[in-house]
C-alpha cells in the first residue's frame, strides 16, 4: 500500500542496489502520528535478508574502496545537490512519519544533506603522517584505510539525518554500509535511495533493510565476521546491548546514546536571549532529542522573570497537525512516548512541581502535548533523572555557582549542557568544568556537521561529524621502512 501524496514511494527492502520484498514476504504498516492513517506497508527484512545484503556489500567493497577519494566525495556532493533539490517533498514525508511540524522538517533535511556536502570534502583530507623514529632511525609512514562493512542503526526523532551523519563519513571512507531505520520512520531513508543511484552509487553500497525484527536481524549482522563497524543512535539501554553483541567479534563500536541535558541560566544572563536560546533547546523537534534540555538550573534572583519569559513564549505555540503551515508543534511520534511525558508530568506535579502552562495531553486524534513549562521541580523528580522527550521545560532554582556545577554533573549522562551568563570569562570556566562532550554556551543549537558531536559517560563512545566522524570508519595502518 502506497500515500496518494506519494504514489512513487519506495516500500521494498533496498538490498544491494535492488528493491525486494522480504525473503520471507513479511510487511508492517507505518503510520501518520497525527491521524493515525496508514501511509504504506513497508517490507520488513529477515536475518536472511541481512546475510544478503552482508553478500552484496562485500562484493562491492574493493572497487568502491579502491576509487579516488574525490571521486568518491563527488557522490556525496551530488547527493547534497538532490537532496536540496527536493528538500519540500522529503520534508513532507519526514513530518507524514514522524509528525514532526513542517519547520522542523525543513531544517532537518537542510541538516542532513549537509553532512553528505561535509563528507565529501572529508573524503579528500584522510591524510597521514611520514616522520622518522627517534631511536631506531627507521621511518614512520601512517596512513588510513577503510575498515570494512558498516552496520548503521538509526532512531525514529530525526529520519533523514541521524543516518546522512553515518552514511556520509562511511561512504567518504570507502566503507559499505548495511543501514536499519527505525520501524517507526523507514520510508525517508527509502525516498532517499533513488537520490544516492542517481548521484552515481554503485549497487551494494548501501543496503536499507526496514524490521520489526530488529533486535534478531542485528544481531545476526554483528555476529558475521564481515563486519567491522557498527554505528548506533539511540538510548543506552539498547546500545548496552549492541556493545555486548559487538564485543564477540570485537566490531567497532560508534555509539551516540541518552542524554539529561542540564540548561543553566545565571542572574547576569541577557533573559530575552537565554529564553530564545531555552526555546531552541528544549522545543526543537518538540523536545524529541537527546540533546533537548531536560532540566533547567535558573538563579533564584531571575528564575520568576525567565520563568513568566518563557511560559508566555511556549504558550502562544501553535499546536496542530505538524504538515499545516504556521504549526510549530506537531504530534508526538507515537502513544508509548505521548504517555511516558504524561507520566513525568504527572509526577512532578505529586511531588510538588507548580504547572505555568500547559501540563495536561490534548485530547482527540493524535498524540498531541502542549508545551509545558513547570517551577519548582523538586531534584528526585522522575523527569530529572529520565529523559523527557517532548514539549516539557522542568525549572528549579539555584543560588550558588559550585551548588548547581555539582548538581548538573549528577547524572549517569553527559553528552551536552547549555550556559546562558554574560559573563564570558564564567561561562568558559563553568563548561569547563562540566562533564559533558558538548557545550551550548549562550546558544541553544550544539549540532553542525563541522563540529564534533558526542557525548561522555553513558552517553556514548566515539564522535560524528567534523574530521572525527570518518575516523570512526577507517583503520590505522602504520608501515616501519628504511630507505
């Protein structure tokens, strides 16, 4: 079954450069979040599919290895030039699986082809070193080559670009890549295929193989000698279980996982800007994302004018059907996430938390939740300590500069904090001492492809983007000589 809004849309497993049904004929049905229609079925593959796709990848690795890197990176920038192309349509179908509101998805697929332009430029810079050993006289020459096949297992919250952040430095390198989206939103990495073919990528390279059988499929890929990276997003509990299932055969382990992103506001901060910076942090893909602000640390002397700041701010959102225009918060990605937000609220509010706006799920079709803002969150609030994954700002209040450092390092995660002071001088000595991989400081935005993004801690092992994200796919080699 195909969306009259997209009669062209692939729904086939993409595996090694043809589009097939599953082995076993198996198929599942992908939903709009905000109607709850029914946009396609898509096939979902099997362990054997996998094996298959493992086949075609090996087969194509040396050639697509042993080209030049810019011909390489220059299917990369013509997949960029595409994408643009046809950044309206894909935006569309990204809000279709995700409900995610159009802006949102604008800026999504702008983010993602940008990782395909910044890989194509990396493809050429994986230059190594030549120098001579002190004490042996011999010559040192360092270089790097592709490590091998790539398992790429992405998350529903952004479609396009948590896999382009993957695919992009793996193709750059040489690597060929076996990539599982999210059952929830398979379909925009599917559209996406057709782009890569017409930007000139030999079959086998990539391999898009939908599931519900998720857990058994990639399991069976790691345990295949073949494979030599796996590269994950998502939450810690499932990337603990990749890391044990990775460790048989020692794969390469790249992982971005949870975050409990603390947002600082001290009393010298500019308000209109640290609320702004708030809204970006916490409201940017409603909240689905591990680098959203999940608790916000506002000094006792401007906590009730930010607080008055940024409720006013969040409750004149426009809430609705994230494909109609001026909507700016579209529906949860489905009813598991809409009720653990529900819950979190919930639990605030009995342990104390006063509700500014919002608090309570919009009722009728839809997984829909207002943008809340909630003060005096109590610390052993669940929504503390647990990642809230939607439209909710928790505020507490702080008055020493040591007191809140301490109380944003408690936690199991690190992968970003956000400062807001106008104090340059603090604000570089604070993040500094913050134990997280990324900082915002006096900016609510921390991803770009040039910068590289990761986290510590149980957030995640490795980075992506900048020059570190191809390194995550590449080997190196190191030969001893004398001339």
């Amino acid at each position: 079954m195909k969306h009259a809004a997209f009669p062209n849309l692939p729904t086939q497993l993409f595996l090694g450069g043809e589009w097939r049904d599953a082995s076993d004929g198996g198929t599942f049905d992908v939903d709009n979040p905000a109607t709850g229609e029914v946009i396609a079925t898509v096939a979902s593959a099997t362990v054997a599919d996998g094996m298959a796709a493992l086949d075609a990848a090996e087969k194509a690795f040396p050639a697509w290895a042993g080209l030049k890197p810019r011909e390489r990176g220059e299917v990369l920038r013509k997949a960029f030039e595409l994408i643009m192309a046809q950044k309206e349509e894909l935006a569309r179908l990204v809000t279709m699986e995700n409900g995610k509101a159009l802006p949102d998805s604008r800026a999504e697929i702008a983010y993602a082809a940008e990782f395909f332009r910044w890989s194509a430029e990396e493809a050429v810079r994986a230059i190594g070193d030549l120098y001579r050993g002190p004490s042996t006289g011999a010559r040192i020459m360092v270089g790097h080559k592709p490590a091998g096949i790539a398992v790429l297992v992405t998350p529903w919250n952004y479609p396009a670009a948590m896999a382009t952040r993957k695919i992009g430095p793996a193709l750059a390198a040489g690597c060929p890549v076996v990539l599982k989206p999210a059952s929830a939103t398979p379909l925009t990495m599917l559209a996406l295929m057709p782009i890569m073919e017409q930007a000139g990528l030999p079959k086998g390279i990539i391999s898009v193989l939908p599931s519900r059988s998720t857990g058994k499929l990639v399991d069976a890929l790691l345990h295949d000698p073949r494979v030599r990276v796996v590269s994950f997003t998502g939450s810690t509990e499932v990337g603990r279980t990749l890391l044990r299932s990775a460790a048989d055969n020692i794969v390469n382990p790249a992982m971005e996982l949870g975050g409990n992103a603390p947002l600082v506001v001290f009393d010298d901060a500019d308000l209109d800007k640290a609320v702004e910076g708030a809204i970006l942090a916490k409201m940017r893909n409603l909240g689905e994302a591990c680098t959203a602000a999940n608790r916000f640390y506002v000094h006792d002397r401007v906590h009730d004018a930010f607080a008055g700041k940024l409720a006013a701010r969040m409750a004149a959102m426009k809430v609705g059907n994230g494909l109609e225009e001026g909507v700016e918060v579209g529906s949860l990605v489905n009813a598991e996430t809409r009720d653990k937000v529900v819950e979190l609220v919930e639990d605030a509010v009995a342990r104390g938390a006063k509700v500014l706006t919002g608090g309570r799920p919009i009722e009728g079709g839809g997984y829909f939740y207002p943008p809340t803002v909630m003060v005096d969150v109590p610390e052993d609030a669940r929504c503390f300590h647990e990642e809230i994954f939607g439209p909710v700002a928790a505020l507490t209040r702080f008055s020493d500069e040591d007191e809140v450092v301490r109380r944003c390092n408690d936690t199991e995660y690190g992968l970003v904090a956000y400062v807001f002071t106008g104090d340059l001088k603090r604000g570089l000595a604070v993040s500094e001492r913050l134990d997280f991989g990324m900082i915002g400081l006096n900016r609510g935005l921390v991803s770009d492809p040039a910068a590289p993004f990761g986290g510590m801690k149980q957030s995640g092992i490795g980075r992506e983007g900048a020059h570190h994200g191809i390194m995550e796919f590449l080997e190196t080699q190191y030969i001893s000589v004398e001339w």
